[in-house]
C-alpha cells in the first residue's frame, strides 16, 4: 500500500506541473536578478585592500615584483548572546598575509598559524602587529616574520617564501622583559624590521605611556640583528637595547630608509595637553643618519582615521618603496563600519567595534625629503598594470567582491603547493571582479575554472566592465562529487578583447554554498577550430526511479579554441559506472536502481564527468517536522539572540532552514524574529509562529517565545573624577595611594596606584574614610535592583578588587577581577556571585540622585568606564550612547542607476540654540554626482557653498531665530547616480560639523553621520513571448498524444522525455530573473525536444508499403536491428525505428511481429 501512494503521489505532481502552469505571454519586464552589494571596497576605489576579512597592524615588504602585506588577524568576538563584542585583541593567534603586484587586485593567502597550540610558536599566545623581512643568507633567500605576543615580548619565525609556511627558529621569544634595556617599556610590542643596504637588520619596537610622562614616555626601542636575523647584536648598542625618545609616543614603530637617512614613524598617544601641532592619534616621525639613532622630530603626517572615516581608533602603519613609488599602509575601521551600517550583520548592532582593515595611500617627499601632509581615503592609489588573465589566476585573487567568502583547501597552491585558497560562501548573486584585465587585440576563446560542488544547476557567468554588463561566457557547474572534490570545467568566450574589469557572478538555485573556485585562466583565441574541451551538465543532482521524477537531462557542449562552441549531447558517449543505477539515452538520463553513479563522458578525445544520486524523493521531499533550537527568549531591549530552525525529513535527513521558512509575529513592535536573529525592541511578549513545508507533504510549525525587558542603564566615564568637579571627584590618599588618569581602552581610565603590592582590606567605618575613593553623583532614572559593571583592567591577583559603596554607606566588596580580565580591559561584573567573583552584590536604589563611592582597595586596578543597570543579562553590556549634537544623513538607502535622490542633513540633539553651522559632506566621487543644495525652509539661509572638491561640498549656513531639539532638518542636498553606475555602493559622510550656538557666540564641535547607499541593477526587459508561444504549443501536443503502440501513438518514455523538456522551458519562463539569452535558449531547446518528440510517434509496421504487413516488414527491421542515431545510416535506417527510441532493437521487431499476427 505505501508504495501505491508513493506512486500516485508522485504521478498526480508531474501530471499539475504539467497540465495547470499558467502560460504568460507577451513582454515581460524581469525583476531585476539579484546582484550582491559591494561593501566596504566598492568598483573603481582601491580602498580598503580587501573586503572579505578584517586585517589589521598593516606591515608591507616587497619581494620580486610583489608587496605583501601581514595584518594581525581581527576576526569577531561574540557575546553568548550572538553579538557581536569589541574587539579584544586576547584570541588573536594568526597572521594575515596579501599580496599584490599591481595595489588593486590582491591576492589572499590566508592566515599565518602563529601562536598556540596549532601555531609555530607554541610558547606564544598572540600575535599581533607583525612585520617581515627578507635576507640572502648562505646563498638562499630567507624569510622572516616579527610579532608581538600580546605586549609581553616579540618573536619570529622563518620559511623559505613569503607565504609559509613558517616555523620557530629559537623556541621563545626574540625579546622579552629580561632582554636588558625591556624592563621599562610598557607594551612590548609592535616590531617594525629594517634591512639596510649592506644587509645588516635592525628592529624597532615599543609602546606605552608611564605615569606623567605622557610628553616623553620614552617606551621605544631599536636594536640591531644578527646576521641570522633570529638574534639580536647588541653590542652595537652597548650591551643593552638603544631607547628612542619619540614625543608623545603611544605604540606603533615603523622605519624606512630615504636617501641615506632613516625615518622612525609612530603613533602619538591619546594623552591630554597636546601641543596644537601633534594631535592625539596621529602618525608622526623622527629622522636619523643612523638606523640607531639618535632621531630627531620632525612632523605629523596621517591624522587620525577618524578625520577621514567618521570613525576613529588607534592609528598603525608601515611605510614602503614599490615600484619607484613610496607608500603608507595603515589601518581603519571602514569596513566594519560599511558592513555595520549596511545591516547585513545585525549582530553588529550599527558600530564597528573596533575592526580593522588596511587602505594604501601615496607618500611624497619635498626636495629635501620632508614627508608631505597624507590623506585617508577610498579611492586610495591608482593600479600600476594591466592584469594578465593567460596565466593561472587565484581565484582569491580580488579587486572586488559581493557576499564571498576564501578558505583553505588541499588543491595545490600557484606559490606553495601546500598553501592555498578558495573563494566560498558563494550564493546566487555573488560575485568576484578583477580590475584591468587585458585581453590583448586577439582576443579570449576559452575560459576554464578549477571548481567543486555538491550541488547542481549553477553558472559561473563572465562579464565586462560591471556585474551585469556585456555577457562573454557561462561556465555550467554541476555536481563534481562533493565540495572538495574538485574538477576543471571549461566553456568558450566571445567578445573578449581589450582591456576591461571582469566581473565573475556566481548563480544558482541554492540559498548557499552553490560551489568554490580555486583558479581559472583564459586562453587566448586560436584562428584553429580545434576541439579544447567539452563541458557536460546535468539539470538534475538527484532522481527516483519512478515515473515522472525518473529522469534528468544531460547536456554536452564542445569548446572550440577559436571561441565558439556546440551542442554535442547526440554525438558524445556516455557510459555510467556502476551498472543498475541509471541508464542514458541521446542525452536523458534515467534512473533504474537506488545508488550513486558517475556519468563518463567523451568526445573527440575530451572527456567530462557527472555525478548523479538515485533515491526515494518522496520521502526526501516530505518534512516530517521542525525545530527550534531555543523556543523560549527573555532579552533586554536593545539585545540580539540568534536562533536556528531545523526541518527533519520522512528519510531522517535534516537541514537547516532558518531562512527559508516563514515567520508570523504576533507583536513586531516588542521584537524583530526572522532569518535565525532576534532583535528586542520594546517590553512585552511576542509569540512567532515558525512555518516550512518541503517540495512535497504539508507544512510544518513551530513556535518561539520572547519577552522583552527594558532596563534602567547609566553609564558613567571614570575618568570624569579626575575633573575633580561637584559631581565627579577624587578624594583621599592612604599609604601614598589615590586614583590618578592613565590610558584606558576607550579613551582614559582611572588606577588606584602606585602598584606596589599595597591593600586597603577594611570595610569598618574608620579605614574607609582614611582610604581613596572615587566618587560620582548619579541620577538613577528608576528604582530597582542594579548591577555593577566595571570596564577594568588588573595586573594580577594581588590587583583585583574593589570596595563599593552608596550615599556613603558601604555596600560590598567583589574580589576576582582577575580571573575575567587576565591582564585586559574586560567589562566585570562586579556585583555578580559567579563567574570568578566573590562577594557582589546588587544595589537597590531609588529614583534620583545618590553618591556612588568606589575605594581602592588593592593597588594596580584600573577602571575605565563605570556602568550601572538594572538587567540580569550575563553578557557583556551595551556602552550607552551618548546624545551629542550630530549633522545626521539620511536617504534612501537603494537608489536606481542614474537616478536623482534627495539627501537630509538634520542637527539632532540640539540642548542649545544653534543660529549657524559649517558642514563639510564627502561623498565617493566615482558614485555619485552633487548637484545641489537648498535650506529646509525660508529661515535656513545658504550663505556659502562651496563644490570646487570633486567628492566634497562645504556648506555655510544660518539659521534665523536658531533651532533645537532632537531632530531638526536643515539641508536638502540633491545627488545623481553617475552614468553607466549600478551594483554598487557609495557612501556620503559628514567629514566635519561646527555648530555656531547664540546669543554666545560659543562653537560646538558636532559628531558626523554618514549614510552607505546601495546602487541598483539596470532594468532589463526580457521578451518571453516566443517562449510562451512555443511551450502552449508544445503542451497542446503534449496534452494530445497517445501513449500506446499503434500508428500515430507515442511510448512512454518518448512522452515522459518530451515533459521533462516542459517542464524545463516553464521554469525558465517562471523564472523572473531569467536572462535574454536564457529564454532564447530555453525557446530553441523547447522547439528541438518538440521535433525529436514529433518523430518519436509509432509508425506504420508496413515498410515495404504493400498494402500489407507481413515477413517482408520483418525483414527490413530486422536488416537494420542494433543501430542507433550515432550509426552512420541513420537516415536510411531510422524508418525502422517504429517506436521512435532513437535505436532499432527487439522491441520494434515486436511491433512487427505483434502486427502480423492481427
């Protein structure tokens, strides 16, 4: 019985495709196809290097003709909620490593393993801030690689290519605190290597800002290497490390030698008190006629990221010499920032989080090699030559990318057999581009790509110039076997000449995961039309063997080197191993046995392969049931969760289709559910309502719960009692001890010091107020019980607790700091009783305004920001943020190509009156055009614009009676989409805001808002009509033939073979982001299976034509028996094919004899 319902069920599905699918006709405007978005790195900017990754502490070397660039390997830390957390720096093991020959298109070559257990330096356990360098040594070039383990000491490694793969020379660290002259130095960290013209190495590192010495720390440190590059000579140095006294040092040490003089870069501190001409957060430099120094000062040269970016941080660099040109390499936040706003990682929750990525900008020196003023932008620096496509090409090679992603893989590498990368991740609409391609006046004939894939149906599409700009080849990928079975699949290319950007767009069916590519190369076009390849596809990667899901067609194509190609499925052979699975007949597969078979196919001396799985569907198709893998949520608003939905199937089998089932929110307003993220909005409860349902069966649900808390928070800077003001204020001093300002992680923090091994153990009354406290009056906006979190730092155990009091009362003390900050800021929970804290206690405080009291109780912690709240929640909090007066953007956030669109700039909160305002925009100048600007209303008056800055408008206003509050639109800027731009993304940036606030004439410094807008797709028209007509009349045939063995009648697998076709055309013609070329193709095949079809019917048994059937038709089937459409005489012979199967065998002799009989 079960198998009789299988049967039924699945015939009744083949028979509604067939017979109920709407026919559209006439043109039909396609939905535009999906293109991923460019973030961070968008076409025709250099900046940042890469978008796939994070890569940070840039450091560039160049070797034969290539620069490389090692970044410290930034990747996400998440809460144990799924968000996303700043950047702790504590994880980082590995080494980033890019290279380029032309500074557009970059090569990843993955990641370093450093340190740790996997890494070559066991005894580390960071590595951060590298920097290499290359030696001729014993008459080999060697490489070296420098890094930082944590701030602790510095190590090094060494291989045999700039790539890897690298090992431990020493078995330690290179410096460490007992290297004399280390003992003193903050951070040790941040190397910087320089190998001078008579080969002799040197090394520069250091960091930190000791109390009160923020003008001159005097951290930094130089020493010269042994001739082995893994020791250190410091006899050069009088036996101990030389000390370079860089004003206003905080980390960062670069050196490059120019002209015979050494210059020595750095990063100042973010200290108070700068002089006016050494901001905080800049890169400034030293010069010397000694790699040893001493160096004198000369100069800022890179501001802060934040001058050019909108979002700051610490500044890293490296400057270097490529090709005659000299270079700045640095880090920013922009990606993180790109992808933030884009909203496509929304467990970022809109800020970057401190992740970092690498931009190159020029360097220029004046006649007497002053380092001219730098600027930070994404444009960065023009591509230095033409790319060349006729050699093998990486496919992680990328100028551009859309949604990818590169991993690891066995393949063998170009560089190092055993390093290599693939491009991953990849779902429809993802694309890889390269800039500058040069195809030569000849011109391109083939393309062939290193691919693998368990999936079926997808392309890899080439095009120039854009993501969907002049179509020149599509490469079919089936299933090769598994996503690391890989195989090299090759298609012909026309209209390739010249020099162009390709742009490589990935699609396919599956939401994910459709394929990886490992290389690809063109082949120049041969005036020979010479066979090069063939390429052999499949529409299907699993069937049954019953009727209706039994078959898939294959598809053979011959490459031609001179660019073109042909349909060879009826010429090509094709055998399957192992028997009993499928059988393969003119180009239709079928299947005849549970199992997995392997298609060979050949032609010409060329060969291909296809995979295809023969199983029961139904019970593949058919969801049993879905889960959730957590139902039930309590979130404070403004927190994420991540959750995952699994479909079980009636086979067992399961996937995740968290984004492919449906969500019904019962209340949206408490919370976001959708896509496998949770986003708390406001208090209350929501119930959703999980929907799946399978190709076949009925749906299935599940339900997840969420509460929504909104928590009372109070944030608080402990820096602000060092200002000593009536509501933040420093008091005492026990035993020589108080809080004093030092560096924090954000920006200053508060020690309890000095750090000698001193502890103020007393809570009685009389100790207490013979102690150190830090005080702050707080105004708590509701009663409840609250939390205590610290964003602290201790040295060791003997530095990690605290006293905490309320109105001058104490209330508890928390011991244990250590064990979650190890040596790091990390955000304490300090009235928690778990998780390594002893002692913690909640506060219960009601509304308004208490004293909140914190007394040092052991010497050496250090605090830098104080949060209070009401929320239970273990993760790390959310730092509160901070209404300052800001020119926010804002626009559509999806423009179509060359179109017009309105910007707002609006002055939110606004505490004062502000009567004017100095506004600079920025905006990608390769995106978008500005065309102009008005006042919001009559009392906004332009007094000056000024647009002489190509990318830049500076606007001068005011506003008359002024304007306040939380959000006032002041600007109305008009853009335009350049010509020929789309599937792209620009931003425009507000790079400075000066608000004039009356009657006091008093300027304020505002914060900037930017806005990232996605430039659409070019509308395509597709006209289907010749499709449409050719499937009505195919279903019209279709509907009206016979199956059966008399004249005029059709076999089953004739017509089962000719529905198939159908059904192939209409999913192309359901299709909406079908291509031209798609539907013309889709209509030609259509109309080819309707004239194989029309030839299949079963024939009159009289051959002879006699008037009668009898041995003399026998005969002359049986003169032609075992032929079939490749036999030579098909022609003459195919008359005896009386049941129309394309061969001439005991079944049309059958027909014969059944007819004589009669």
């Amino acid at each position: 019985m079960k198998k009789w319902k299988k049967l039924l069920g699945v015939t009744m599905a083949l028979t509604v495709a067939l017979t109920s699918s709407p026919v559209m006709t006439g043109n039909v405007e396609a939905a535009t196809a999906t293109i991923t978005a460019a973030i961070g790195k968008t076409p025709g900017n250099a900046n940042p290097l890469f978008s796939q990754k994070f890569g940070a502490d840039p450091f560039a070397m160049e070797y034969n003709g290539r620069v490389y660039v090692y970044m410290t390997n930034d990747v996400f830390e998440y809460n144990a909620d799924g968000t996303i957390k700043d950047n702790g720096y504590s994880k980082i093991n590995k080494i980033t490593v890019v290279s380029s020959d032309d500074m557009m298109n970059w090569t990843d070559h993955g990641e370093i393993p450093v340190a740790g257990a996997q890494g070559a330096a066991k005894w580390a356990n960071n590595s951060w801030a590298p920097a290499a360098a290359h030696k001729t040594i014993d008459g080999k070039e060697k490489f070296f690689l420098y890094f930082a383990d944590s701030a602790n000491g510095i190590g090094v490694l060494t291989a045999d290519s700039p790539i890897g793969p690298f090992t431990d020379p020493i078995g330690k660290a290179l410096v460490n605190r007992n290297t004399p002259g280390a003992s003193d130095v903050t951070w040790l960290f941040d190397p910087a290597v320089l190998v001078d013209d008579d080969g002799s190495g040197y090394i520069y590192f250091g960091g930190g800002v000791p109390n009160g010495k923020d003008a001159d720390p005097g951290t930094a440190r130089v020493a010269k290497l042994g001739a082995d590059m893994i020791s250190l000579d410091l006899s050069a140095s009088g036996g101990t490390l030389g000390r370079i006294n860089p004003p206003w040092l905080f980390e960062d040490s670069g050196i490059h030698k120019y002209n015979g003089k050494y210059y020595y870069s750095y990063c100042t501190n973010f200290s108070g008190g700068h002089p006016a001409d050494i901001p905080t957060g800049t890169i400034a430099y030293m010069v010397s006629d000694n790699p040893m120094g001493p160096f004198t000062y000369v100069k800022t040269i890179l501001p802060n990221p934040a001058t050019f970016f909108g979002v700051g941080g610490n500044n890293h660099h490296s400057v270097f010499e490529f090709k005659n040109q000299w270079y700045i390499v640095y880090h920013a936040q922009t990606l993180a920032k790109a992808l933030a706003e884009s909203g496509t990682v929304p467990q970022m929750g809109g800020q970057p989080h401190g992740y970092r990525n690498a931009q190159i900008n020029k360097v220029e020196m004046d006649a007497n090699g002053v380092i001219q003023n730098i600027t930070g932008d994404y444009k960065g620096v023009p591509q230095l030559k033409n790319f060349n496509p006729y050699t093998r090409v990486e496919a992680e090679t990328i100028g551009w990318n859309g949604g990818i992603s590169t991993e690891t893989t066995t393949e063998p590498g170009g560089m190092v057999n055993s390093i290599n990368l693939a491009v991953s991740n990849i779902s429809d609409g993802d694309w890889t581009a390269i800039s500058k391609v040069d195809f030569g006046t000849t011109g391109a004939g083939t393309f062939k790509a290193n691919v693998a894939s368990s999936s079926v149906g997808s392309t890899l599409e080439l095009h120039l110039d854009s993501a969907d700009g002049t179509l020149i080849g599509t490469l079919p990928i089936s299933n090769t076997g598994g996503d690391n079975v890989w195989k090299t699949k090759a298609t012909s290319v026309t209209g390739a000449s010249g020099v162009h950007d390709v742009y490589m767009v990935y699609r396919g069916p599956a939401a994910g995961n459709l394929f990886k590519v490992d290389s690809w190369q063109f082949e120049q076009k041969s005036d020979v039309h010479e066979l090069a390849a063939i390429n052999a596809s499949i529409d299907k990667q699993k069937i049954d063997t019953v009727s209706g899901t039994n078959q898939a067609t294959m598809k053979v194509t011959a490459v031609y080197a001179d660019g073109t190609s042909e349909d060879i499925t009826a010429q090509a052979a094709a055998t399957s191993s192992p028997s009993g699975i499928v059988s393969v007949s003119n180009g239709v597969v079928t299947g005849i046995g549970y199992g997995t078979a392997t298609i060979n196919v050949s032609y010409g001396g060329k060969t291909d392969t296809l995979n295809l799985q023969v199983k029961d569907l139904n019970s593949e198709l058919t969801v049993k049931k879905i889960t959730v893998d957590n139902a039930s949520f309590a979130l404070d608003a403004g927190k994420t969760a991540a959750f995952k939905v699994t479909a079980e199937y009636m086979d067992g089998h399961t996937e995740d289709i968290t984004k492919l089932a449906t969500y019904a929110n019962t209340s949206p307003a408490v919370a976001d559910v959708a896509n496998g993220t949770i986003t708390a909005k406001a208090s209350g409860t929501t119930l959703v309502t999980v929907s799946y349902k399978g190709t076949l069966g009925d749906a299935a649900t599940t339900q997840i719960n969420v509460s929504v808390n909104t928590p009372a928070v109070v944030g608080i800077e402990a820096e602000a009692a060092a200002e000593n003001s009536v509501n933040a204020y420093v008091y005492g001093t026990i035993n020589g001890h108080t809080w004093s300002l030092v560096d924090g992680q954000s920006t200053k923090a508060m020690l309890f010091g000095p750090d000698n091994g001193f502890a103020m153990t007393g809570t009685d009354a009389a100790t207490l107020a013979s102690g150190s406290t830090l005080n702050y009056k707080v105004d708590f906006p509701a009663s409840g019980s609250y939390n205590v979190w610290l964003l602290a730092k201790s040295i060791d155990f003997n530095s990690d607790s605290i006293h905490i009091g309320l109105d001058n009362q104490y209330k508890f003390t928390a011991n244990g700091i250590q064990g979650v900050s190890n040596g790091q800021f990390k955000w304490v929970n300090v009235s928690a009783t778990n998780g390594g804290i002893i002692g913690g206690a909640t506060l219960n405080v009601t509304a308004g305004i208490h004293e909140l009291k914190l007394w040092g109780r052991e010497d050496g912690l250090i605090i830098d920001r104080i949060l209070l709240t009401t929320s239970s929640s273990t993760t790390d909090p959310i730092w509160p943020v901070q209404k300052v007066p800001t020119a926010e953007i804002s626009a559509d956030s999806t423009v179509k190509p060359g179109s017009s669109f309105t910007v707002a700039v609006n002055l939110d909160n606004l505490t004062q009156s502000v009567y004017a305002q100095d506004v600079t925009l920025s905006y990608d100048a390769n995106v978008f055009e500005y065309v102009s600007v008005t006042g919001t209303n009559d009392n906004i008056q332009i007094v000056k614009e000024d647009k002489s800055t190509d990318g830049k408008v500076r606007l001068i206003a005011a506003n008359i009676g002024g304007v306040a509050g939380a959000s006032t639109p002041i600007f109305h800027l008009t853009f335009k989409v350049k010509a020929g731009v789309h599937d792209t993304t620009g931003v425009i940036t507000a790079t400075q805001a000066k608000f004039g606030v009356g009657p006091e004439g008093t300027v304020i410094q505002g914060g900037l808002g930017s806005k990232h807008i996605a430039v659409g797709s070019v509308e395509v028209v597709v006209d289907k009509s010749a499709l449409t007509a050719t499937i009505t009349n195919a279903q019209s045939l279709f509907d009206s033939a016979v199956v059966g063995t008399q004249p005029g009648q059709y076999s089953q697998a004739a017509k089962d073979t000719f529905g198939v076709a159908i059904l192939a055309a209409k999913a192309v013609n359901d299709n909406a982001s079908a291509t031209q070329s798609q539907v013309d193709s889709a209509a030609a095949e259509l109309g080819s299976a309707v004239d194989i079809f029309k030839a299949a019917v079963m024939k009159s048994a009289d051959m002879n034509n006699d008037g009668n059937i009898n041995v003399g038709d026998l005969a002359m089937v049986a003169y032609h028996y075992g032929k079939d459409s490749t036999s030579a005489d098909w022609a003459t012979a195919k008359a005896a094919d009386l049941n129309g199967d394309n061969k001439i065998d005991i079944l049309d002799l059958a027909i014969v004899a059944s007819k004589i009989l009669e």
